[in-house]
C-alpha cells in the first residue's frame, strides 16, 4: 500500500467517525479518540486493536492523530540520496524520530515519538476536518 492509499482511507475513516460525533464539543471529542475507548468503539480504526495493541508505549495514547501534521511524504520520492530514494521524512526533525534505511529507500521511523498522541498537542492542532490538519503531510496537494 502506497503512503497517499493509506492516508486516503485512513482519512476517510476519520470523517465516517467524526460524523457520527457532531454532537459532541471538540473536548468530548478528543476524549473519544482516547486508545481504550477506540478499542471498544472503533474497532475497524486501527489493524492494531484487534490485538489490543498500541503503537507507542504511552500510558494516556490518543489516536485522533493517527498520523501526525509533520510527517512528510511523497510516493515518487522527494530526492535521491546515494542509491537510495528518500520518501518521508519529519518535518520537525524530532529527536525522537529516526530514519529506517533499506537497500534502495529511506523512510521516517516514528515509532520513537509520541508527540501527535498527547492530548495537548491534539487540543493546540484541533481540527474537525482531519484532513485540514494533515493538508500539509503529502507532497502534491489533494484533489
């Protein structure tokens, strides 16, 4: 699966949920996307729960960003590095972060940073539309 397929769906997702919250305040709201509760409610959200399994070991995980606003990528690849293409990368170079190296690619490895499943940095970032927040994330804007 390519980075904009799984972004695409991922997104659409979100909206499906977001739908069926309207009625609840942007506080209710992030709440909601607190892990156990999605685990319950939302199975379907992430391949994770149905493990009960996260993806970081963070006691207070919130997955309303799943994805986080500084990951950056482009499926054809942003610039070649040696014999390697480089395909994602943080934005914010988090200290956190590192790079997954393969023979021929370089990706983003974020499995070291948190910083999207605080509930602080969700409440700063807030946005209904999921895709306002990650409007960013893709190299070519989407249609």
């Amino acid at each position: 699966m390519s980075y904009l397929s799984w972004f695409q769906d991922h997104g659409r997702k979100h909206a499906k949920i977001m739908a069926k919250l309207k009625h609840l305040s942007d506080a209710e709201v992030i709440a909601y996307f607190r892990f156990e509760n999605m685990l319950k409610e939302e199975s379907d959200f992430c391949p994770l729960y149905k493990e009960s399994k996260k993806c970081h070991d963070l006691e207070a995980l919130n997955c309303y960003l799943c994805a986080c606003p500084n990951f950056r990528f482009d499926d054809k690849g942003f610039a070649k590095e040696e014999a390697q293409t480089l395909f994602s990368f943080c934005d914010i170079d988090s200290k956190d972060g590192a790079r997954y190296l393969s023979e021929d690619a370089i990706h983003q490895d974020c499995s070291g940073c948190a910083l999207p499943h605080h509930e602080s940095y969700i409440h700063k970032h807030f946005k209904r539309d999921w895709f306002e927040i990650m409007q960013s994330v893709p190299a070519q804007p989407l249609l």
